[in-house]
C-alpha cells in the first residue's frame, strides 16, 4: 500500500492525541504517531541520502556571532567528539525513531501544501507532534521539535515542497546516516559520560567536556559507521595582540603559506590515490570509504594546526582573496578541491574570531609578481599562468633571491597592513 494520504485514509480515523482542526488557518494532517507508520508505508527513495551528517552538524560553527569584532564577546563553537562503539546499536534505534519523525513532518508538509498551497513552518510541525512523545520509545520531546524546525528550514532553504526520505535501513543505498539531533540543556555531562535521554554515553573526550555549558547538539554517524556527540557551547573570546600581522598565500602546489613561514600541504588525496583506485578495481567499497575519510581526517587535521597555529602567533591574518571557483575547475580542479582552500579559510575566519584578532581578505593581485625586499615590479618575477611552475626567482634589481609562495604572502600581509609595495 503507498503512503496513505487520501480523505478515506484509514489513519485519519484513528486520531491520535489531538482533536481535529477545523479552522482553516491551521493545519489540516494527521498528527504524528507511530500508528501512522507502522502500517506499512515504506521508504520510498532510492536516490542519495538528503541529508548527510556533516552538513547539520560540521565542526566549524554555525552561525557567527556579529559582535565578534569586539573583545572579550561570546562566541558560539561546536565540539565534536567521538562515542564508544559498544553505544552505536541504541544511536541508530533512536536515529530510526528520529527518522520517522522527519518522514512524517515531509509527508505532512506535503498534503499540506497540495491543499492548501502553503509550506509548514517549524512552529506548525511542532504543533502537530506535540503529545507524541508516548509513541517513542527512546526519543522526547527535545529531539521531536528539533527535527521538526530542521525539517522546516532545510525544506524552505531548498525551496521543493518535498525533502527526500531518511532511509533507516543500512542495506539500502539510499540510507541517511544516523544523525539524532536536540535542543538546548537536553544533554548534559555527568560522572565523565554524556547523559542525553535516559541513557549514559562514553566518548573519547578529547575537549574536556565537563568544562562547557552544553547547547543544542547532535549525535551524527559518520560514513564509516562511526558515532560522534556535536554539542554547541559558548566560549569567551580572548584577544591577544601579541606578534606580527601574517599574509597568508592559498594556492594549489602548497594549500597555504604564512608570510612567518609556516606552511600547508596540499596533496591527501594525491598521496594516496593509487590505493584508492586500486581498491576500487577490486570493488572493495568499504576500504574505499576508509581511504575517502583518511584523506579528510589528514587534511583537516594538517588544517587545523597550520590554522591554529597562526593564529597564535600573529596579530592580524590577511589572506588574498583567491577566487575558490577558478581553482575548483576545469584542469586544476582536483587540486584545487584537495587544498581545501574554502574550508581553510572558514577555520583562519573563526579561529581568528575567538582570538579576537583582525580577519581580513586583501586583493591579491600582483602579489606573486612584485619583489616583497624592493617593492619592484621585476621582469624576472614569475609571470601569468604560464609561469605556474617557477618556484623560485631572483629580483633583478635588489638580487634578493624568492620563493614564489612566500614572496607573495609578505606581500599579501604589507597589502593588509595598509603599505602595499609600489
Ligand atoms: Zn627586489
């Protein structure tokens, strides 16, 4: 049988919780109860999963704070820690039920929306699962109205009138990672675990939790099947004024250099290709997917600390505004997308936030030609895309003697500085 949505529906006659609504500004569908889908409507789908893990729950933080530029503010930050396997058979009893609940808030914005003609907002969805607590096992109120409000802006922010299925089953193709979210003081941190719903959760905590006021959070599986707690808290800015302005080049041979000299390697993807195409010629998918998710792991982590660690050091971090776009395609395009430049500079951004230092992104042009000693615009400097393979050059009017990369990054810092070269 399809999913029932019809006046003579069965289910509408079994109501749930709620009387029925007759006024016509409020939302005519069927509450939410377990009733509604243990009869048999299956999954439908079939294509990739809508909504991944990572894009609900990434490490960087979701919304910046405007009033960051100032010192000693609140900032926002996500903590993500990995959970105990011995927990992942109850996380995806709970992703299931989570599941059910995102179905049915699509189900319903979707009758509701060939009646009527108009989306559900998350208030709406809210109101229609209230009471259906009982219904579930594992999950609460909590976590009901927060799939409810992610439901509601993932479906406006993608402008359809229907999101696709969360798939529960992990031997379809189309499976949705498990991903568990909740509201504000709804998981807390007792005796060294996580306490969320009843249940206690050990990670391998790597943040010192139980020094942070918990936000709203999620739990969030990851493609290998591993299990991770994101939890949002707040954290004081620190300003710290000490050291220089750094200047920080993005390209593709190196991910980015610091006019201090430290530097970020590009080439993950590249150092482990052949594994990854060989394991693919032996149609081995799951050692497939470990090497994708080495590739991130290392280049986020060689991010992290490459970002971290400028930040420590400098006063002020100016970055050329390299069009991520024309990196991204035509022949440099993997490069480009393992230099990871977009998500370097979301880190450099935020990072430099908390720290309460100047962020800023600096026009760049000229800054691999002109010579950062002499300010001169040689024509021994390396030259347009042609001269993409010149590492290193010599000025001929002060004989310094160049590293492209780190010639352009003074360059990119004086431009911050407000003194570029003439
Ligand atoms: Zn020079």
């Amino acid at each position: 049988m399809a999913w029932g949505h019809s006046e003579d529906d069965p289910w509408q006659q079994r109501r749930p919780f709620r009387a029925a609504r007759q006024q016509d500004h409020e939302p005519q569908v069927r509450h939410l109860t377990r009733k509604s889908f243990s009869g048999g409507p299956v999954l439908q789908g079939g294509e990739e999963r809508n909504v991944s893990a990572d894009s609900l729950c990434p490490f960087e933080p979701r919304d910046h704070n405007p009033y960051n530029a100032h010192m000693g503010t609140i900032n926002t930050k996500t903590l993500r820690v990995r959970i105990k396997d011995k927990h992942v058979p109850l996380l995806r009893r709970m992703a299931r039920e989570v599941n059910t609940v995102w179905n049915y808030c699509n189900q319903a914005n979707r009758d509701h929306w060939r009646k009527h003609r108009r989306h559900l907002t998350g208030f709406d969805l809210n109101k229609l699962c209230t009471g259906s607590s009982p219904a579930f096992d594992l999950i609460g109120d909590s976590t009901i109205q927060e799939v409810g409000q992610h439901y509601a802006s993932k479906r406006k922010a993608s402008g359809k009138s229907k999101l696709r299925w969360r798939v529960s089953d992990r031997k379809r193709r189309s499976y949705s990672l498990g991903w568990i979210p909740f509201k504000s003081r709804a998981a807390a941190f007792k005796n060294g675990s996580v306490r969320f719903a009843g249940h206690s959760f050990r990670t391998w905590d790597s943040y010192g939790l139980g020094a942070y006021a918990f936000r709203a959070g999620c739990f969030a599986e990851d493609a290998c099947g591993n299990w991770y707690f994101c939890i949002n808290v707040h954290v004081e800015a620190k300003p710290d004024t000490k050291g220089q302005p750094v200047g920080i080049d993005m390209g593709l041979k190196e991910a980015a250099v610091a006019s201090n000299g430290l530097r970020c390697s590009s080439d993950w993807y590249r150092r482990i290709e052949h594994k990854i195409a060989t394991a693919q010629r032996a149609r081995h998918k799951e050692r497939v997917k470990r090497l994708h998710a080495k590739v991130k792991n290392s280049r986020k982590d060689a991010q992290h600390k490459f970002s971290t660690a400028v930040v420590r050091s400098a006063s002020a971090v100016y970055v050329g505004n390299v069009p991520v776009k024309l990196l991204t395609s035509g022949s440099q395009a993997k490069s480009g997308y393992d230099a990871g430049i977009h998500s370097l500079k979301t880190m450099l951004r935020y990072k430099c936030e908390y720290a309460g230092i100047d962020y800023r992104e600096v026009n760049e042009a000229f800054s691999t030609q002109v010579c950062s000693a002499c300010g001169a615009l040689p024509p021994t400097s390396p030259k347009g895309r042609a001269d993409l393979g010149v590492r290193h050059w010599r000025c001929c009017q002060c004989g310094t003697l160049h590293d492209r990369d780190l010639n352009a990054a003074l360059n990119i810092a004086s431009a911050g500085a407000g003194h570029r070269p003439q």
